[in-house]
C-alpha cells in the first residue's frame, strides 16, 4: 500500500511480506518446528549448535565457542553450564594459557552427538526441501555473504 509518508505527496511503496527481516524470520520459525519435532525435545537448537562444534573442533575456550556459534558470552555461559550440569560438557584448564578454560565434550556428549547426528542431517534436508540442488547451493552462498 503507498502512504504518503513524508507528509510532502510523495509515497513510499512497502510491503511487509516482501521484507527481508520478515522474509527471514518466517524461515527461521519454519526451521525451528522442523528442529523442535526432529529432536523430539531433547535438545535445544543453541545446546545443539554448542556440542556440534566441540565435536567438529574438539575443545575450545568458551569465549571462542561463543564466537563460532554466534552467541554472545551470557548465553553461551549459560549453554555450558546447562550442557555441563545433564553431563554432556566438562571444562578444565587450558594447557597453553592456565587463566584461561577449555570447554569439552565428555564420553557422554560426543555420544549424544553421534547418536544425534543423522537427526540433524535430517532437519537440514527437510528445512531444503523445497529447493533443488543448485537453489541450495545459491541460497547458501548468498546467506554467507550476509554474516
């Protein structure tokens, strides 16, 4: 619909579903159904995002976790200390620089990934289905250049 939003005649054409924020947030809700029913509640998609990297990277500080998964030091910390606390992470001493820590999946975490893994594979192909091979590929590539 055009308003004439400067109050000077002219008109400012905007829609909001053709909104990108708006257009991403959809697909975001969309993804989190398919994460919620494909994990059947037993994971959260942020203590998800947390043991898939210290299973694709092996231990890391927390505050450098935080940095590859997107989540700020607050959420993160509190990740952790759900993770730790259900016995899925442990931290210790870093070897290389004793004030800092290491965050690390116990016997029991790299576990729950493995068993856990081909869910999310799943999740990733249901969240695509309704792109072909090459759209995803595009989509991925046009997303990376967003961040």
């Amino acid at each position: 619909m055009k308003r004439d939003s400067a109050g000077d005649g002219s008109t400012v054409d905007y829609r909001l579903d053709e909104q990108i924020g708006f257009v991403l947030r959809q697909v975001v809700q969309r993804h989190a159904g398919i994460f919620a029913a494909g994990m059947d509640s037993e994971i959260t998609s942020t203590q998800w995002a947390a043991l898939a990297k210290l299973h694709e990277r092996g231990p890391l500080s927390q505050n450098l976790l935080g940095r590859m998964i997107a989540m700020d030091a607050a959420t993160v910390k509190g990740v952790i200390d759900r993770l730790t606390a259900r016995g899925l992470t442990a931290t210790r001493p870093d070897p290389v620089d004793r004030r800092r820590h290491l965050v690390a999946l116990t016997q029991g975490g790299e576990a729950l990934v493995l068993r856990l893994l081909p869910r999310a594979i799943r999740i990733t192909e249901d969240t695509l289905a309704p792109l072909d091979g090459a759209e995803r590929v595009a989509l991925a590539g046009l997303l990376a250049r967003l961040c």
